[in-house]
C-alpha cells in the first residue's frame, strides 16, 4: 500500500488485446496492472477501441484504459502504417507523464509501433512476449526480421518460459542478459477444488481448449475412441470452440459415443472453473505452448493434468502433478493409462493438497514484485540517442532491413519535431493521476460522499 | 544493472517455473540453448539421382516446345492435317500398347479400367471436338493476335509451374496444368484456317499433355534407363524442329535444357552446405501418424 | 472550470467520441452519483473529473434560458431583477435543477419544497369559493378545475364530487378556497375561509386571495398533519382550460431519460383536464344546487348542423356497409378466382388500389365508434382523403372529356407505339453491327439479333391489329377517373406497362441467358481449378475429375468465355430500357402512395387549429412582484407538422424495396431478374 520502491514509476501498458476481449494476454495485462497498482505505481492501458468503445474508460481502482479509435485488420490487430498512431502515442504519452512503455505481444501491431515511437520520444522500453514462433516458412522469416528491428534497442524483454526466452533470443538475436523469465499467473481463489461436483463412479477427462490444430485436436480424436474402448467408465468433457469441432463430433458419431462425450461449445471465462470441479483428469493436447495457464488453473483445481512434452509445459508443473508423453496418440493413451491406474489406486493426492501446493507456485504479486524489478533495472538505463540507435539499426538488423528502418526512424523524428513544433509539450495539459501515489483514486478520497471534501485536494 | 551470473555455491539452476530460485530473473545458465540443434532433416544429394529427377522437368519443356512448333507448321501450311493426325493415331496406338506392356498389365489391373471404358473416352472426345470445332474456330475472331500470343504463351508459363513434376509442394495441382494448356491449345488452335486444323491440332494437345506424361511416368517408374534415352532423343527431336524455324531460338533453347538438367542439380548440391535450420523444443509438434482411420 | 474534464473531453472530442462515460466499472459508480447528489454551496467542490456531460447540460441550459431572455423581454426593471435572481441560481445549483425548474416539474433532489398550482384562467375574475380539482401527489401539484360559490352546503357538494368522481374515474376533491375581494381586505373573510379547511380537510389546504385587481395574488399553504414544516414556495401556472381539454398531448418518439418523465408528468395535467367533461357540463344557468365557475359556466357549446350530421350519419353508415359487403362479396366470389384472371388481377396496380380504397370505405362506415383519438383521426384522415382524391379525380375527368382529348390522346398512341418498336430495331441493327466500337462475336450476334427482331415484328403487328378499338376502350377506361385520380394514376401506370411489355420479354430473354452463362462459367472455372462446390457443408473442396470430365469442362468454359461479351452487351442494353420503363412507373406509384397517406385531416387541423395537437408546453413568465408566488403561464407547443405526419400517415400496400444497393448490384450483376415494386401480400423471392 505505500508508494513501492524507491520510486514509483509511471507505466503505459500497451497492447491491441483487452478487456473487453477476453483471453491469455488480456488477462495477464489486467491483472499485473492491478498488482502494479496495488505497489504504488502509476499505471495505464492503452489499446484500441473495441466496436462502440471508443475513449477513456476507468477499471478498477482507476485503471486507466485509452481506447484509440484505430482501423483492426485481422484478429484484434491494428492495421498499421507506423506513423498515423504518432500524435495520438505522443499526446498520450506526454499528458500522462509516463516513464516506462510496456508492450505486449509479438501479434500486436499497436505494440510495436508504441515501441517504436516511445523510442523516437525517449522513453523507456519493456517488451514481454507470450508465444513461440518457428523459423522455417516465410512467414515467419518474415515476422522474426520485423521483431529483430523492434527489438533491438529494446530496453529489457520479459519471456514467460525459458524455452520462450530460447527461442525468442534466437528470432530476434538478442543478448540473453537483456531478458528476463517472468512466469505468468493464475488467481488462486477463482479456481478452488471441489470434489462434490464430480461423478466418482465414472472417470471423467476434461479437455477445455479452442478447438485449432495448433491444440493437437487432431490427437484428441484419436484418443478419445482407444480409451473409451478400453475403459468403458470414461467420460469426456470438451469445452471450447473452433474448425476442429467437427472432427470430434463425426468421432462422437462413428462410435456411438453420444452419452460419454460431452462437447459444451464456447465457455465463458467464468464458466471454465465449473466445468473444471467436474473433471478427475485434465488432458491438454497441445502441439505447441510458451506457458500453458490451462494446466495451472487445472491443478488449482485439483486435478490430475496429462500433456503433451512441448514449448514451456516441462517447466511449469513439478513431475508429481503432471504427466507428460510425447505428441502422439499411443503415448498420450499410455499417460492416460497411467493417470487412471493412480486414480483407481487411490495414489493421487486430494484435490485440496495439489490447490494447496499450486497455489504457493505462480503469484501475481510474485510476477509484479519481478516486473517492478525490471523497471527499476531500466530505469537507471539510458535511452539510445538518435545516432546510435541508427547504428544499431543497420548493423544488427541485416543491411536491406536496417536501411530501410533507419529511414523510416529518421522520418518518425522529423515527424515527432514536426508535431512538437505544432503543439508544444508545454501546452498539453497533465492529467490528474487516477492511480499512482498521487492518485485521485487512492483512499483518502473514497470516504465523503455525505461529508464536505475537506481533505486537501491532490495537486494537479 | 549487470546481474551476477555466477551460481549461489551448492545451489546448481534448474529449468524450472514453479520454484523461486536464488537466480535473477535474466540470469544465463552455461545450459542456455543446450537442446539447439541445427539441420536435423538434411538430406544429402547424389548428383546422378537429382539429373535423372530432372529429366520429368526436361520432358514438360520439350512437350511445349514440341507443341508450339506443330502449330507453327500448320499455320504456315507446311503441316498437313490429315498428315498430322495420321501420324498423332500412330504414335497413340504404339503409346497405348506400351503403356499396357511396360508393366505387364499391372497397372491396369490395379486400377481396374477396362479397354472399353478407354475406347469409350476417346469417342467422346472425338466426337465432342469434332462437334465443336467450328464454334472454336470463330471463337477468337474478334480478338488481336498479340492478345492471343499472350494469353496462350501465359497459360502454358502456368502450365509448366503447376505441373505435377512428382514433388510434393502445396503449390502442385496436375487439373489446373492440364486445364491450362488446353485453355491455351483452343486459343491457338482457333487462329488456324479451318475447322479440321482446329479440331486436330485440341486432339494433339489432348495427346501430348495428358497421354504422354501418363506414359512417361510410367516408363520412369519401370524402366529407368529406357526413359532416359527416351527423354535425350525427346530432346533432340524438339531442338532439331526449333532449328529448323530459328537457329537462335534452338541455341537459348538448348542451353536452357542444359541448365536445367546439369546446372541446377550442381547448384543444389551446394547450397545445402549453407543451410541452417534451427532446431529445438520450441518447435511445433508434428504429428507423425495417419489419423484419418479414426475416421473410416 | 475543471482541468481534467475539459481536456479529456477536447481530446475526446478531437477524435469524434460520441457516447461520452457511459459505462462505469465497479467502484467508481458510487463516486459519481455521490457527487451529483451533492448541493454544493462551498466554491471549492471538487468536481468528478469527467463531468463533460454536465457541462454539456450546463450549455444547453444556458442557451435555453437565453432564449427565453430574448424571446420575452418586458421593460419592466423588476423583470431584469428577476432574471438576475435566476442568473445567480444558475451559478449555484446543480444544472439538473434549473432545468426541472424552468420546465415547472418539481426535480427529485432539492432541499426546498415546491407546489405547482395549475389555475385555470377564466376563474381569474370569479367570485369568491372554494377550489375543486385533482392533487398529484407525486408531483406536489394541483391541478384546479373550477370555483364553487357561496352560498353552498358541504354535505351537498361532497355528494356532488362523489358522483363527479364515480363517472369520470378522476379522484377531484376540494382544495382549498378563493377569495376575490372588490375592496379592501376583510378579516372576516380569512377566518371563514380557514374554517372551511377544517370542514373540508385536505392536506395542503390553499389559499389564493386578490386584492381588487391587481395582478399579483397571495397564495399560501395550511398544512396542519406535516411532521416536517417546510417553507413551500408557490408557483402558479395559468392554463387556457377548452385548449388543454381539447388538446391531445403526443408523446416524444424516445421513451428514455428526462423527457419522458416530463412528458407522463404532463399528461397527468392534461388527462385530468380532459375526462372531468362531465364537471363542465353544468353551466350557471343550472338549477342545481351547486354554482360553478369554468370555461362553460357562461353556456355550453352547441351546434345544430354538427347534432344534425350525427344524426344523419347513422343511417348512411349503415346504408354503405350494405353496399361494401355486396361488392366485397362479389370480388371473392369464386368466378373471379380462375388462374388467368387471378394472375392479372394481382399484377394489375389498379385493381390493388381499388382494393385497398375498398378498404378505406369499410373503416369508414364502421358503426363503431372510435375508442381512442387515433382511430378518430384515421377516420377522418381516410374520409377527408377520399373526398379530395374523387373531387381531383372528377375535375380531370372533367378535363380529359372536354375538346375531344380522348380522341386525339388515342389518335397519338399507335403512332408513339410504332415510333418506340422502330427505335428497337435500329438499336438491334446497331448492336447487331460493331456497337460502340467493341467486337463481338458474329454468330452469336446474328442469332440473337435475328430473335429479338422477330419478337418486334409480332408486336406491331399486334398494335395495328388493336388500333381501330383503342378510342372506345380508352373512352371507358377514362370513366373510371371518377373512382378518384389515384386510379386514374394507376391505370396509366398499366398501360405503360402494357405497352412496353415488349421491352419487358426481352429484358427476361437476356437475363436469363445472362444468368445461365454466369453460372455455367462459374461452375466451369471451379473445374478449371480443380475445386467443387460442396453443397452438405456449403463450401469448395477440391475434387480429383476424369480426364474426359476434365477436357469437355476445360473446352466448354473457354467457349463461354469467349461468348460472354456479347451475351453481356445485349443483357446490358435491355436492363437499361426495363430500368427505365421501371422508375417511369416508380415515379407514378411513388404519387399514388403520397396522395394515399398524406395525413390531410391532420394538417388542416394543425393550421387551423394547432392547440388540439399539442408535443408539450412551454411556460412564459409574468410580471413578477417581491414576496408573491411565481407566475408562468402555460402555453401549448403545437406538434411540427413533420410530427404530424409521421404520427398520423395512412399505412399503404406496397413496399419499398428492402434491397440495398448493393444487393441490387449484385443481383443485376449475376443475372438475377429484379422485381423492384413488391406488394405486401407476394411471396419473398
């Protein structure tokens, strides 16, 4: 509750995923903001707006989430041109004070052009990168070079996995020093256990995933038909929706399994936990993860999770909660197997020993705690200037590339002294703090809804 | 701002999440990218295998060559049309008994296509082209020659990139190759004189676009040494006919099938030194099993 | 002015934010309702920081009251006091408050009490009594209805509001007292009428006294039973009582926020006033033993020739329903049900119009009555629109029959129907030829050109065959005018139709071939590619063909290829003409429809007599003297006439075309043949 460390810093989150979307990376800005809050930082969101939400919106204990009125091009990403988000980044970046840019996402192209021009203002840099990329096909030879020019001036990178450090240090060929693992979180009290929902005369396996190849659907078509002709007290829950739904539902129909697979379509975020409780096993059929939240909120839950060896899943549960086979259909039938011969022996611990042992494991006051560090790090480091940040540019990023984007850095100057020139810092006015040790939201101005206001106001 | 990156004596780093290590957060562990590996799935070349390969390659831009040729004699009238589609039903038959003797009739029985069903086809062509021919014939009247050129020289361009040349890349389609140097055949076929010519000149790319690389194929499969002195003499029938038409044409011609079959192969073989995959566990899991028998 | 909402707002306001603050995540809810709630006297309030809404709120208000400022501006120097007084409550209240102020409805939250005292302004000059009329509790409002004089018995005037009450359902009650003194005050008087309050008790109890006549009245309140004795401020509104009894108060279109509340406040008011008819019914020259004073005391309104006409109606009504049920009974006999006639029934717009004209007829004669005022002006909409389309339809009858027009009309149509058929064949020769330059595809044009110009052939010689009988079918036709100039209109729609049915058949020709050949090349250029259309899961999958299916397929799409332009120029031109014939037509229809909904009555009735349709009140402000009560005078805010007509139009039969544009395009662009003109009762295509 007191102003955390040495200094509170003034945070911009940026990222084209957020509430009202709701997902993976949502969540983990939502949640790291509140925490980074709760420490006495200055936080707020920026991202862009989402149908008729256009605008500033205020979150829980101020948040403060700027909705910008830019075109979405394909799946929540922002079409992107690198220059016509210039004034409004600025004038944001500027009114609100703000020390540190944190963006989210490699997907989000609002997130690199904040990178960018935060840069071009000189302002500090954090990136945190939630997802493993290949290197092979064009496409991403193509999105590893743009993320190499994004990152190469880069103040400090946050990975979630190890694994998603390696590979991130290999696309972007960064100095691993630069990069910190900072796991994601799960909230312990929204998936408690609770072992009187579940059916214990029959086994029941729960699958909650979007139904896409990349979650190894394809696997779960072939394993659901062994298991349920070996075991004939297994049911299945699948929830979740997607282009692969249709392979499940011709199995369900090929062998008659209507009474023991359950496929519940698209769940809310706060349905999930119900429908976890009822479930002994979780199974997670990914062909590919940087770090699976699934399997966590799984265990919070209490059950025994079965998942493919893959991306960051080894590192994240220790060997006695979790089983891991290799992304075929015999050896996840085996790790089945072996989970249900435990369940029948009664060798699993109780629902409520695993919430009890998951829940010390990812914290998100742990995750802030760690991220503030980042900042404190940063803080102290100084910001290339325009000279060397062109060096950088041309002789890390490949001569064509780094060329090209020295340009269009030289042009972002030119258009951010245009812009100074235009409206001076001087007459864009400060915003009053909504969160921060300044903030407006902070206690002191919650009470006095009968009584006069005689506090003293915050100053502007 | 520099972490220490030596280890907490007695306390060795552990790729784990769960628990808190005495480590920084960036710290960098001598077992950093150990699971790297590079170019797991290179293949080694021989240069006598990849020339042989090419000769499928070779034969595509012989055919066309061939092709565009027969025409070129039909429309300065050096060609006749009876004369070329007594010697296109020749050539057919010899094909067709081949076809069946190359592999002692395994094929057929495989496949279980019957001659009657073969006979019935070529009726059917037959008669439909027959039919047809004059409505080709004006079909392109009112359009300019160079559009025509164009048009059919593009067509065959497509119809040599997505011909099925036995790779496997997404980019192959054997309909759309097909399809295309018949969209190209009737384009050219309706700038001849007359009706026959049309009619004739759609059978013979009907034969040398669709029957020969069937027949081909085959030779390729059972009688290696066969095919290769088929496709050399291929070769030097088409450069012969293009010599005749124009010298220089049969000189880029040549060096083109020489690049091709000789050049490229070598080209490849070096480059593969210079290949660098990445390898590691953040690789997408493929999924090395048939799982469609699930389904039938 | 607030730093924090300002600016937001500028920057919001850049960017063209529209829907400012609406929603509010948890926790900060309570914040900004608390700070609304909050009657701020201290100059240091501390304002919510995104209060661009209210001063949005504050502008409007601004402007309203300057407004008011100009549209009223006595020279009396006691007004500009007033309106400074007003300029200093509108620096310290909240803005909501104002407005609910100057709107004369009392706002939910603000610390003093204010009475609203409707008095009627024809018992402005009456003599002393009591007051009788409706207390609305929830609006701390009185509505007065009329005076009782003196002298009168108690118990006789309960019974009376007893029996006022059983019949009109409207809870009237005695409110306080009245008292007009000639001369100077009488103490007396005052007691009296105190005593009164005892015998009538009423909680509050009223007092308006006027001294001689001055303009300026003394109103104060008695309330005996209140647990918390508030200084109630008075403000008395004088309202025209036959305007608001005759008056029908229109609710605002959107039912949400302020207005509507302000709008269901109001028309309690006017509610009480209309259904108490019954009060106004006794006059003063009565025998009763109560003496009233209204608007009707000095005699009710009547009329012979409007008693007359009701009595006449009857009969007539009755009379007319006979005829419209024999005639209706006709038209659904089975005789007229045989397909040929059906079919060109129900493609001919005059039988629809006559139809619906029928229609019309009935909902007149209906001898119920109209329960509502909406029914009463639907009648009356439909009859005033009967009358004038048969008196239009009768002087252009008139017109056409004089000087022999009909006979130079028909005289001048085979020509101009030989003229167009020979406009179409050189159009034909001219694409037959090298049109505009392009170059089409020889066969295929003689072969269609040849066709086309047969079908000309066959209809000249179709109009010649008709052309000694046109005079006497057209003399008839013209007859049916009468039945109204929608007819009239409709039957010139048909023979336009008529006459270039022509053009239609060979629109639908070339639409069709159009069609088929987009979608034989369509399917053909899925083979091309090797892809099929799967109709089970309504997408292309790719498909393996036999070499046969391959080679015709491949041969045939090239052939359509190459034929298209010319399929596609012909298609064109057609579409074009029929597209033209067809907005002809729409044009004529598009009249019909207008004269058919036009809301005649209803507009008259807003130019003659705009008070009976009223969209709300406005209030102007009276001389106004220290110490007495506020004075407003209520006047009725006739609806727009653009109110009038949306409210009140006639429905009509045909709809318009629900296709967008773009699906128009789309459908002329793949061949679709169009029906722009669709009739309520057809099957969706």
């Amino acid at each position: 509750m007191e102003g955390g460390g040495p200094e509170a810093h003034s945070v911009c989150m940026v990222s084209d995923f957020f509430y009202p979307n709701m997902g993976g990376v949502e969540s983990h800005v939502y949640q790291l903001s509140q925490c980074l809050i709760e420490r006495g930082h200055k936080v707020l969101v920026v991202t862009h707006a989402y149908g008729h939400r256009k605008g500033v919106r205020y979150l829980t204990n101020g948040l403060k989430v700027y909705y910008l009125p830019l075109k979405v091009m394909y799946n929540q990403s922002t079409a992107t041109t690198l220059f016509h988000s210039l004034p409004l980044l600025r004038y944001i970046f500027v009114r609100e004070r703000v020390t540190i840019v944190h963006a989210h996402s490699s997907f989000s192209a609002m997130a690199h052009d904040a990178l960018f021009h935060a840069k071009t203002m000189g302002l500090r840099t954090v990136f945190t990168d939630h997802s493993l990329f290949g290197f092979a096909d064009v496409s991403s030879v193509l999105t590893n070079k743009l993320l190499t020019v994004s990152l190469c001036d880069t103040n400090h990178i946050i990975c979630v996995s190890y694994t998603s450090k390696e590979n991130t240090v290999l696309r972007a060929a960064l100095d691993p020093r630069i990069v910190s693992v900072i796991p994601n979180a799960v909230d312990p009290t929204d998936f408690t256990p609770d072992p009187s929902r579940r059916d214990d005369s029959t086994i029941t396996i729960v699958v909650v995933s979007r139904l896409v190849y990349r979650k190894g659907i394809d696997l779960l078509s072939g394993i659901i038909p062994e298991l349920c002709q070996k075991y004939p007290e297994i049911h299945f829950i699948v929830g979740g929706e997607g282009p692969k739904r249709i392979i499940l539902e011709e199995v369900r129909e090929r062998y008659q399994l209507h009474d023991r697979v359950r496929l519940l379509g698209g769940l809310e975020h706060q349905d999930v936990r119900n429908v976890l409780v009822q479930g002994h096993i979780f199974l997670n059929t990914s062909l590919t993860e940087a770090f699976c939240m699934a399997i966590v909120e799984a265990a919070s839950c209490g059950l025994q999770v079965v998942s493919t060896r893959v991306g960051g899943i080894p590192e994240v549960l220790p060997e006695n909660l979790i089983i891991l086979c290799e992304p075929s259909v015999k050896s996840l039938c085996d790790g089945l197997e072996k989970a249900i011969s435990q369940l029948r022996s009664g060798t699993l611990p109780s629902p409520e020993t695993v919430h009890n042992e998951v829940k010390t494991f990812y914290t998100w006051r742990n995750v802030a705690e760690r991220t503030e560090k980042v900042y404190d790090r940063v803080a102290d480091e100084v910001v290339l200037p325009m000279k060397e940040r062109l060096d950088r540019l041309m002789t890390h990023c490949g001569p064509v590339t780094g060329c090209i984007f020295a340009f269009f850095a030289v042009l972002n100057f030119l258009l951010l002294a245009f812009l100074r020139w235009m409206t001076p810092d001087s007459i864009i006015d400060v915003a009053i703090d909504a969160t921060g040790p300044k903030g407006a939201w902070t206690k002191q101005c919650l009470f006095g809804k009968k009584r006069r206001v005689k506090e003293e106001l915050p100053n502007s | 701002m520099t972490c220490a990156q030596q280890p907490v004596p007695g306390r060795r780093w552990q790729k784990v999440l769960y628990e808190r290590q005495p480590f920084p957060d960036n710290y960098v562990d001598q077992r950093f990218l150990e699971e790297l590996r590079k170019n797991v799935h290179a293949r080694q070349y021989r240069y006598q295998a990849v020339v042989f390969q090419s000769g499928a390659v070779v034969q595509q831009l012989c055919s066309v060559c061939v092709f565009v040729l027969t025409w070129w004699y039909m429309d300065a009238g050096m060609l006749s049309p009876q004369g070329l589609f007594g010697a296109a039903l020749v050539s057919s038959l010899l094909g067709y008994v081949l076809f069946d003797a190359v592999d002692g009739g395994a094929g057929r029985w495989a496949s279980g296509r019957t001659r009657w069903a073969d006979l019935k086809s070529t009726l059917v062509f037959a008669a439909f082209t027959y039919g047809f021919s004059p409505v080709l014939k004006t079909l392109t009247e009112s359009i300019s020659t160079d559009t025509i050129y164009a048009m059919s020289a593009l067509m065959l361009l497509g119809h040599l990139i997505f011909f099925d040349y036995g790779a496997n890349a997404a980019i192959v389609s054997s309909t759309l190759s097909l399809n295309m140097a018949i969209f190209a055949s009737v384009c050219l076929a309706s700038r001849l004189p007359r009706a026959l010519h049309a009619f004739v000149m759609v059978t013979f790319a009907m034969q040398i676009f669709a029957l020969w690389p069937m027949l081909q194929k085959k030779l390729k499969a059972q009688t290696p040494r066969c095919y290769v002195g088929v496709t050399v003499l291929f070769a030097l029938a088409a450069l012969a006919g293009l010599a005749t038409v124009s010298s220089v044409g049969a000189v880029l011609f040549a060096s083109l099938l020489l690049a091709i079959s000789c050049l490229c192969p070598y080209c490849l073989i070096r480059l593969q030194l210079l290949k660098d995959n990445i390898h590691g566990p953040w690789d997408e899991a493929e999924i090395k099993e048939d799982l469609s028998r699930f389904l039938m | 002015m607030p730093d924090l909402g300002w600016s937001d707002g500028l920057c919001l306001s850049v960017y063209h934010h529209q829907r400012p603050f609406q929603d509010w995540e948890k926790g900060f809810t309570g914040k900004l309702q608390a700070s609304l709630e909050f009657p701020s006297n201290s100059a240091d309030h501390q304002e919510p920081p995104e209060c661009a809404y209210g001063c949005w709120l504050s502008l409007m208000s601004l402007l309203k009251w300057l407004g008011l400022v100009f549209l009223n501006m006595p020279s009396s120097p006691l007004w500009w006091l007033w309106s400074a007084q007003i300029f200093l409550v509108f620096t310290h209240h909240p803005q909501v408050e104002f407005l609910c102020l100057l709107a004369g409805v009392c706002p939910c939250r603000v610390t003093a009490m204010v009475l609203k005292v409707f008095f009627p302004s024809c018992c402005s000059s009456a003599d002393s009594g009591i007051l009788i009329g409706r207390w609305i509790s929830e609006q701390n409002s009185v509505v007065i209805l009329a005076v009782v004089h003196f002298p009168f018995i108690p118990v006789q005037v309960k019974q009376y509001l007893g029996e006022v009450q059983r019949v009109t359902k409207v809870s009237v009650s005695v409110l306080g007292s009245w008292s007009n003194s000639k001369q100077e005050k009488e103490e007396s008087l005052s007691e009296f009428l105190e005593d009164l309050g005892t015998i009538f008790c009423h909680e509050p109890w009223i007092q308006i006294s006027k001294e001689g006549d001055s303009k300026f009245w003394s109103c104060s309140i008695l309330q005996k039973h209140s647990k918390n004795p508030q200084e109630e401020e008075i403000i008395l509104v004088y309202y025209d009582q036959r305007k608001v009894m005759l008056s029908h108060l229109h609710p605002p279109l959107d039912t949400a926020g302020q207005r509507a509340e302000d709008a269901s406040k109001l028309s309690a008011i006017f509610g009480t006033v209309a259904r108490s008819q019954v009060l106004f019914m006794t006059d003063r020259y009565n025998e009763g033993p109560i003496k009233l004073t209204h608007w009707q005391s000095d005699g009710v309104e009547a009329s012979i020739i409007v008693e007359l006409l009701k009595q006449a109606s009857v009969p007539a009504c009755m009379l007319l329903t006979f005829l419209l049920s024999l005639l209706s009974g006709i038209c659904r006999s089975r005789v007229l049900k045989f397909w040929p006639l059906s079919f060109l029934w129900s493609k001919l717009s005059t039988c629809e119009q006559l139809g619906h004209r029928l229609q019309h007829l009935q909902v007149i004669s209906s001898s119920k009555k109209a329960q509502n005022q909406n029914q009463l002006m639907r009648k009356a909409n439909i009859f005033v629109s009967l009358l004038i389309d048969v008196v239009l339809g009768i002087l252009l009858m008139s017109w056409l029959y004089r000087k022999n027009r009909i006979g130079h009309l028909a005289d001048t149509l085979v020509p101009v129907a030989d003229h167009v058929a020979e406009e179409l064949q050189d159009l034909l020769q001219w694409l037959m030829g090298a049109p505009a330059g392009l170059k089409m595809n020889r066969a295929l044009d003689q072969v269609l050109g040849r066709f086309f110009l047969y079908h000309i052939h066959l209809w000249i010689s179709y109009i010649h065959l008709l052309s000694p009988f046109i005079e006497m079918i057209l003399w008839y036709v013209g007859l049916s005018a009468c039945l109204g100039l929608t007819v009239a209109l409709c039957i010139l729609s048909d023979i336009i139709a008529l006459l270039t049915f022509h053009i239609y058949c060979f629109y639908v020709y070339g639409a069709r071939l159009y069609c088929l050949k987009i979608y034989g090349l369509s399917s053909l250029w899925r083979l091309f590619r090797g892809k099929k259309w799967n109709v089970l899961r309504q997408r292309v999958d790719s498909c393996s063909y036999d070499l046969d299916q391959l080679f015709i397929g491949t041969l045939l799409f090239t052939i359509l290829l190459f034929l298209l332009p010319t399929t596609a120029l012909y298609y064109l031109v057609f579409t074009l003409l029929r597209l033209l014939v067809v907005i002809v037509q729409g044009l004529i229809h598009l009249l019909v429809d207008l004269i058919d909904s036009l809301p005649l009555y209803s507009l008259i009735l807003r130019l003659c007599r705009s008070y009976r349709l009223a969209a709300g009140v406005k209030f102007r402000v009276l001389e106004q003297q220290d110490g007495k009560p506020l004075r407003l005078l209520m006047q009725i805010n006739p609806l727009s006439y653009r109110g009038v007509v949306q409210t009140y139009r006639l429905p009509t039969y045909s709809c318009y075309p629900r296709d967008s544009w773009a699906s128009l395009c789309k459908k002329l662009f793949l061949g679709e043949l169009i029906y722009p003109w669709k009739h309520k009762g057809d099957k969706q295509n």
